[in-house]
C-alpha cells in the first residue's frame, strides 16, 4: 500500500446453478489467484454463491442452509489471507429474503450488505424473491461452524482498511448504480474512497458502453476507485446471457476492464492518495459526514503494491491518434478564441510576434494566424519580427522567414548586434564572457524591440513561451518572460511538438508543411551561445534537462498533489528502459530546485488561457508565495539517493 496504492480484482468464477458447494470451491481457487497476484481488494459477482438465475429456487430453504454454509467455508478460506473479499449470497432474516454481498476477511464474516434497489420488471423479477435492504445497520446473528456469530447487516456499512490512511470502502449491488440515488453516492460523501459493485447484468446489444458509462461516470462524480464484478459463464441461458464484463475505474478512468465471455480476472491499481487529493481541491466536494454509518475496521499490513498500471511518460499527450488529433483541434481553438477576444477588446491593429524559427514562436504564430482568420483580418497585419543576434543559425534564420512567407504575414529583419554590443559597453560587459548577463541581454533586447514596434504599429506582442519553461523558470525576467497576450502559457513543451506536427498535417500547403516539419526537427534552443560551425551550440534539454522528464514531473506534482518520493518511483516505471535512475533522479532534483525558486516570474505572468487541467498562473491554478521553501522536498528526494 505504499504511496497510496491498493490492487483491487474484479473475478468472474466458472459457476453452476443452484450449487453452493461448488460454486464456493470456484470461488476459493480464484480467490487464491488474486490474492497471489497481490490483490487486497477482490470482489465476485452478485449472488454467485448459487448463482443469479435460480429463479423459485430462491425460496428452496434446502439451497439457502446450504448457500450459508459455503459462505461460512469460503470465509474460512480467507483465514491466511490479507485480502477483504467481496461475495455475493442470499440470506433471510426476519422472514425475509435478502440479496446480500457477505463481506470476508482474515476467516470471519465482517459485514452483510443487502441490495437497496430491488428491480421487478423486464426480465428482472427481483421483487418475487428479495426484500430491499435497510441502510441503518443492525445485528445478523448467523450460526457457523464455531457457533453463533453477530455480523453487523445493512446498507450504511464501510470497512475501513488501515493500511493506508483515508482507505475506506463501500458496497452496492447491481441495479443500485443505475439509480438515480445511489447508495455509492451516500458511502462516499460518508467517506468511502473505493465503492465495489457485485452485479449480475446480462447482455443486450449496447449494453456494454451504457455500463462502461456508468462505472466510469460513478468514479468521476463521486470521486472514488470502483470494482464492477459481473455474472458471466455457468448462470442459466434459458432467457439471458452473462458476460462477465468486470471493470475497475478510478474517477472516470478506466483502469482494466475484461473481455466478456471470457470469464477475466481484471486487475487494477487504485492510488488513495491521488482520490483524496482531488476531493481536497475540489471545493464543491462536501462531505456530509458518517452519521447513520458503521465502519468496521480492517486490519491489513502495509506492504509495496507490485503496480501493473501504465504511468503515461507524456501525461499531457493522449497516446491514441485519433484523440489526440481532437484534442490539438481543441487546443488551438482555445487559444485562438482567447486571443480573438483580447483583440477585440483592445482593438489592437497589428500582432508582433518575435519569430526565431523554433518550436514555441512558431505555435504562437500558427495561433495567431487562426485568430486573424476567425476575425477576417488580413494576415499582413500580422507582423513577425526575425532578431538574428550571436548564436543565431542560418538553419533558424531561413526557416523564420520561410514560415512567415508560407503563411502570409509580414516579416521584418532587425540585427540586434549592434545594439546588444552598445548596451555591454555601457554597463562594462566583456564580450568574451559568456555568462548570464551576456545571454539575457539579448533576449531583453529583443522584448524591448518588439514592444517598442507594438507601440509604433497600435499593435500587440504575442507571448510565446510555454508552460513548461514557465515551471522551470527558464526565461528571461523581462525578457521572453514578458507578452502582452501568451498564448502558449498553457501548454506544455511535450505538447507543442504535437500541436505543431498536427497543423503540419492538417494544413493542406506543401510549403508550410515543409518548414514545420523542419522546425519539429531542429534541437531546442535559445541560441544565445554563438554556434559552433554553424550549428546550434546551445541545446536547452542539454542544459535544464528533457522535457518529457520535466513535464511528466510537473503533471504528477501540480496536477496529483504526489511526493517527490512517489513522483521517482513512478517515473521510474514510466521512463524504464529510457533513462537510468540515476539520470531521473539528476534532473528531478532540478526540477523540484528550480520549481521552487523560481516563482517569482510565474507570480506576475501576462494573461494567457488556461487550455489543460494544469496550469502556472497566479490568477488561476496556482497561488504560490515567490519565496516559499523547496527544502522539504529537496530533503526528501536526498533521502533516496
């Protein structure tokens, strides 16, 4: 359970009807095989201890004695094991038949948990047979092989597992999901983290992506884990078919889902940790409180979960290319729309973009382009303004003034060299130093040159730096830091590259194409540094380190609230087979070191719309004192090495 992770199953057992004995030895020998996967949380379907489809057989007092009887023998199975076990059975009391979900840990039974939606309709005839359960929960006294036992029984149960701090977990059965109050709802805002779900629905064309729909949107709403475990092989198919299509989501992913008819275990890592974080910074969440609830408590030791999730190594970027088509189309259209309106409100007469022939200023200009032909603008009006300076390459150059060709909008050349020359003079610079001073005067050179032709024109200075520069720190104060719309503030440096290859492809012009393509293959680079031989001498990923490494950092701390601890390990994972721990470790310390001292230009950024679920805006996302101290991360990161 370490770093919040619990493994949770969802198994589908071989069953036959009306055979408790049976079907209580299927269950065992899967269990074991959870539990041997590591599993801590494992859930059967409903009623699987005789199985869903035994119909009058319900009222069999013959079946029931004998389906307590195997519950008893399962629990006892339990007896060595960490796992809580979830199993579905009917029971009476009182005089009355229940659907209940008997929960099993360490040889006892802890807890029954009857259904609360009892279905009597199409080919559901629940009502015949069960009673709806009552949610305060009372005393079930059941007579075992030791004796008489008292097991708490109602709705209003969670069992809490110690292991891991806030790791509570709920219990409804089939029909109570597609309600419109579900008992879920009531266990999370009591505090259930995880709910599990022992269903039993049958197969219908379509009905698989409306229970798809369901689990995923029950994660998100109530922002939990969730285990689907369905009746699949073995139930009768005298009318119906089961499938035994297991899920497990975590607020609204879809962690592992079964391919039904194949009676799957499906396994899935849930993180506590990241749940509880959401339900922290979602103000809306209001828990109402346990009151009317009993938790039973779980013992569990702690232990490091073997993890089987995939950790997404560029979390900003969807992995299939359909979605993350859609998503650049949208992506661009945000950014597009935002500076449509600041163009509007400022009723600005020209844009001015520097543009160096790099990945950055180019998304800017692409986005420009866009906004002019959403206001039916000339694109003339979009002035780009090439600086060559001393690291500047003919490679950057050519491709600067390609680009602004290629898309029709005016482009100036201005040599800054002179003039950077004059200004180390003045403030007594050696020209052969090559320090800061000497790489941060040109780029506050070229803001000044492009706010002084703003204000020459009427115009705007489009910002062009991205956000993973911005969580780095890396841009000059007053220099490229500085805009007076940036549109790439939030997008991610892994992001770009798509946003750019997907106009490339979608621009239908041979000649645009051609430069982005060129521009997507060219090292990043400030150029500030003269070249050597003409090439670039100065490569960005050398010097603060790759940024897929500092992006899959950035979402993982900002986004998910993780340690530095859990951020190594998980990249670790992620990153496997790509870069050494030691190589991970390196730049994640320079990502937490400058993270932290460097808020203080993200703390006064020019406005730029927010396009992701992560952003470094003051006036947002992020409300960060500029002198907080990075110490208790850096500390921890040196405990591991």
């Amino acid at each position: 359970m370490k770093h919040g992770f619990i493994k949770a199953a969802a198994v589908t057992p071989k069953i036959r009807v009306a055979d408790p004995v049976y079907n209580g030895e299927q269950i065992c020998k899967r269990m074991d095989e959870a539990a041997a996967a590591g599993a801590r949380i494992i859930v059967f379907p409903e009623l699987c201890l005789t199985g869903y489809t035994c119909g009058d057989l319900f009222m069999q007092e013959v079946l029931l004695a004998k389906a307590r009887e195997s519950l008893f023998a399962v629990a006892e199975h339990t007896r060595n094991m960490e796992a809580l076990v979830f199993v579905g059975v009917p029971l009476a009391r009182d005089n009355k038949l229940y659907n209940v979900a008997a929960a099993l840990h360490r040889g006892r039974i802890i807890g029954l948990v009857p259904k609360s939606s009892i279905p009597a309709y199409g080919e559901f005839y629940e009502g015949r047979h069960f009673a709806p359960g009552s949610r305060e929960p009372v005393t079930y006294r059941m007579c075992g092989p030791a004796g008489e036992e008292s097991v708490p029984f109602g709705t209003n149960l969670l069992f809490g597992i110690d292991a891991i701090e806030g790791l509570k977990v709920g219990c409804e059965i089939c029909e109570d999901i597609w309600v419109p109050a579900s008992p879920a709802a009531a266990h999370a805002l009591a505090g259930a983290t995880v709910i599990v779900n022992l269903s039993a629905s049958n197969e219908t064309v379509g009905k698989e992506e409306y229970r798809q729909m369901l689990v995923r949107s029950a994660s998100a709403r109530l922002i939990t884990g969730y285990v689907y475990a369905s009746a699949g092989e073995g139930e009768s198919t005298q009318d119906l078919v089961f499938g035994g299509d297991n899920m497990i989501a975590e607020n609204g992913t879809l962690l592992g889902r079964a391919v039904r008819f194949e009676g799957q275990t499906v396994y899935g890592d849930i993180d506590i940790h990241r749940l509880q974080h959401e339900r922290r910074r979602m103000s809306t969440y209001v828990p109402e409180g346990a009151e009317g609830y009993l938790t039973v408590p779980v013992h569990m030791e702690k232990e490091e979960t073997p993890l089987g999730r995939i950790f997404a190594s560029l979390p900003f970027v969807p992995r299939d290319s359909t979605l993350r088509d859609r998503r650049c189309d949208e992506i661009l259209a945000i950014q597009s729309y935002g500076l449509k309106k600041r163009w509007e409100h400022t009723g600005s007469k020209k844009a001015v973009i520097g543009l160096s022939g790099g990945l950055d200023s180019t998304l800017a200009l692409l986005v420009t382009v866009r906004a002019f032909d959403l206001l039916a603008l000339d694109r003339r009006n979009i002035l780009t303004v090439t600086m060559p300076c001393f690291g500047t390459t003919d490679r950057t150059y050519e491709n600067a003034c390609k680009l602004a060709g290629a898309v029709g909008a005016s482009l100036r050349e201005i040599n800054i060299e002179k003039a950077v020359r004059q200004h180390f003079a003045d403030i007594g610079q050696d020209m052969e130093n090559r320090d800061v001073v000497y790489e941060n005067g040109q780029a506050r050179e070229r803001t000044q040159v492009l706010m002084d032709i703003a204000n020459q024109e009427g115009g705007l200075v489009i910002g062009t730096g991205d956000m993973s520069e911005l969580a780095l720190g890396w841009a000059t104060y007053n220099g490229d830091h500085m805009s007076m719309y940036g549109v790439n503030a939030g997008v991610p440096k892994t992001l770009v590259r798509h946003l750019v290859r997907y106009c490339a492809d979608t621009c239908g012009q041979a000649g645009l194409r051609e430069v982005l393509l060129d521009i997507l293959d060219t090292p990043v680079s400030p150029e500030l540094l003269p070249p050597v031989d003409g090439v670039i001498a100065q490569k960005t990923e050398d010097l603060v380190g790759p940024y897929e490494l500092h992006d899959f950092f950035l979402y993982y701390m900002l986004r998910c609230g993780f340690s530095p601890e859990k951020v190594y390990r998980l990249a670790r994972l992620s990153f496997a087979g790509q870069y050494e721990d030691a190589v991970i470790m390196t730049w994640l310390k320079t990502f937490y070191r400058r993270f932290f001292s460097q808020q203080f230009k993200r703390s006064c950024l020019p406005d730029g719309p927010k396009v992701g679920s992560v952003a470094v805006s003051p006036r947002g996302d992020l409300r960060m004192p500029s002198d907080a101290c990075g110490r208790i991360w850096l500390e921890e990161l040196e405990r591991l090495g």
